[in-house]
C-alpha cells in the first residue's frame, strides 16, 4: 500500500487526494527526492493558509506516495494502486518520458487528471490522452539552441559522438542531436547506447578516445553521467565540448565529480536565476527560491521547481473548476495559459507546455552558468573539457 505525507489539517475539513507514484529505491532514488520535496514544498505551503478553496470549502491537500522502484515497467501497476485501491483524486506522474507514458493509460481509464514534472520526449504524448499535462517543453527547444551556440563559438565543429543510456528520455533526446546535426552538416562519428544497468563503459570510450571527435554527447541519469565523467578522465579523453543531459543541473553531479564539471554543457527548463512573476502561492522566482532554501538549505534545481509548480497548477484548476470531479479539472488544466514562478506555462494539442524557453548552462568555477538565452545569459561558452 502507499505511503501517506502527514500535513496540516484538521479531521473535519475535506481532503484532496493526490498520487504521487516515485522510484524511491533503485538508481533514479535520487530524483525522487527531489520531485518529493517540491511536492511538500507547496503542500505544506497550502496547508497552512488554510487549504485550496474549492467551490467555496476549503481542502486540505494530501499526497499519497507509491515506490516502483526505478522500474519503469511496474510504475503503470503502482498508478493503478493510487487509484483503484487508494482512491486518489489527481496524480503527479512518475519519474520521466517512460514511466509517465505508461501511467498516462491509467490517468486517462479513470479519467483521474495527471501532471507529468519531468517528462518531455514526444513520445509521452503520443497517444492521445487527454488526462495527461506536461510540464516540459519537447527536448528539441533543449538542443536546437545548444547548437546554434556551439557552431557559433566552433564554427568548425563536424564529429559528434553520442553515448546514450537505453531508456525513454536519453534515446529521444539523442534522436534531435541526430536530426539537429544533420541539419548542420555534423557527422555522428560514434553512436554508442549502454544498459540501464550499465557498469563498464571502456570499449565504447576507447573507440570514442580513437575517434577524437569535436563534440561529446553523454546522455543519461545522474548515476550514470556521474560514473562517465570519471571514466573518462580515467582514460584521459578530452574534447573542445563535452554535453551532459540532464545530471550537470544537479549540485550532486558537480559535488561528485568535483573539477570535472568543469565546462561541462547542459540544457534545462529552470534555473534559480530566472526571474519571472506570477499569481500563484509563491508570485516570484525569488519568493520560490527563498521559500525553497527556508525548508531545506539549498538552492532548488529545476525538477524540484517543477515539481512545486504541478501543485500550483493542480491549485489553479481546482480553484477554476469549484469541484475536484476529474473532467472539470482536466478541462480547466487545458485552458492553462500562465506566467507563474517557473515561467509561461501553456499546454498544446497533446497536453504539454509550448510556452517556455528552455536554458543553456555550462558549470563554471565549479557553478551552473546562464549561457542562453541572451535576456538572462551571465556568461559566455567557454571550449575545453579535460
């Protein structure tokens, strides 16, 4: 059975249910911390002013976690937990692309309205269900203007390899480098995909050190990014750019590699040091990031911003509908065309957001530095990775 987050409520007043299935164990635990703190960021947030007014009554909010354990393939089963056997009334999807495409079946069965925080490959969004609303916008606006900002910074950029980890995300990511490549006239000189599991990286990383290509794509999740930094500076392979999506957003990955993150090019949705202004709980970027250092002494990264803005969204809607009846909400999440703390959220035709401007960073002096867009830059592409 799932787990319950206590919050601040009183007996008498109605609860919103909201499922949130996790992979609290196996490789992606560390990911599911972060969307767990932004989810109780906001929940407690809520709470303690009294609950979300629904139709005139205030709820309080109550999240129900579920651990499928890194495996993509029981996160459909865990959802179906959620709402067959705990009766949740909205859900936060799992962990990524994958896991959100599966739960995605659930959501739209039982008509339950569900948020994906960290999903973005289009294929997620391909089936047509309608109960599914993305946070993320495709993982093409995440490569095309990292392109455009290495060719112009090394014009004569033509070898590109990829490593790439098997999974949803990953893959679909490295399909746009292909495309994006193509289009640039840049040859994919190595594409190298490694399992899941994967421990041992040397035969694809002497091919790649034999090849010495221009440009290194290094596609995966936090552990695995993390252990292919370190394996290649064993093996002393160097490059005018090496790009790491999505670990380098992290403090974890910069705090585990250490002088290896240094250069290192990433992309993102979100960082700190964007400054928007919105109507939600939180009205700032910096309220947010104030609210967020209060509870737990660190700056906040962009998945748990994004997991923070899901409740915000689940809020507005539910305060828009008057009635936490799935389809009024579903219907109100569609009309959603918001600047909030995060930036502009607007869902398209297939559920997810086509209104933000995703960032370009490179980590810096051992810090994530702004590189693109130009209106929030602090920095400028610096080449050489050893």
């Amino acid at each position: 059975m799932a787990l319950l987050l206590t919050n601040l409520f009183t007996h008498a007043q109605p609860v919103i249910h909201i499922g949130a299935p996790l992979p609290f164990t196996g490789k992606l635990a560390l990911e599911a911390a972060k969307q767990q703190r932004g989810y109780e960021l906001w929940a407690d947030i809520i709470n303690k002013q009294g609950g979300i007014d629904i139709g005139g009554r205030n709820h309080a909010v109550r999240i129900v976690y579920i651990d499928y354990q890194s495996d993509s393939a029981k996160a459909r089963e865990a959802v179906e937990t959620l709402v067959g056997k705990d009766n949740v009334n909205l859900l936060f999807a799992p962990y990524g692309s994958m896991a959100a495409r599966e739960a995605s079946a659930v959501a739209q069965k039982h008509h339950v309205p569900m948020i994906a925080v960290t999903a973005s490959s289009y294929q997620a969004y391909s089936r047509g269900h309608k109960y599914l609303f993305g946070i993320f916008t495709p993982n093409e606006t995440l490569i095309e203007p990292l392109m455009d900002l290495v060719k112009q910074t090394l014009p004569l950029t033509d070898k590109v390899a990829l490593l790439v980890r098997k999974d949803l995300f990953p893959l679909s990511i490295a399909r746009e480098v292909k495309i994006s490549s193509q289009k640039r006239e840049m040859n994919i000189v190595l594409y190298s995909p490694y399992a899941i599991d994967a421990s041992d990286h040397s035969l694809a990383l002497q091919q790649l050190k034999n090849l010495r290509p221009n440009w290194i794509f290094a596609l995966g999740y936090t552990a695995d990014l993390i252990f292919l930094r370190q394996q290649m500076a064993k093996l002393d392979i160097t490059a005018p750019v090496l790009t790491m999506i999505a670990a380098p957003a992290y403090q974890e990955f910069i705090d585990a590699v250490g002088p290896l993150a240094e250069n290192v090019t990433s992309a993102a949705w979100w960082h700190p040091a964007v400054q928007y202004t919105g109507s939600d709980i939180f009205g700032t970027t910096a309220n947010f990031v104030q609210a967020f250092q209060n509870r737990y002494g660190k700056l906040p990264d962009y998945v748990e911003a994004s997991a923070a803005l899901a409740g915000v969204l689940f809020q507005l809607s539910l305060e828009r509908a008057e009635s936490i009846e799935g389809e009024l909400v579903r219907n109100e999440l569609a009309k959603i065309n918001e600047t909030t703390f995060w930036g502009p959220v607007r869902f398209g035709q297939n559920g997810q957001n086509n209104a933000l401007i995703p960032l370009v960073f490179q980590i810096q002096q051992s810090k994530p530095v702004i590189i693109y867009p130009t209106a929030v830059a602090t920095g400028k592409l610096l080449l050489g990775v050893k």
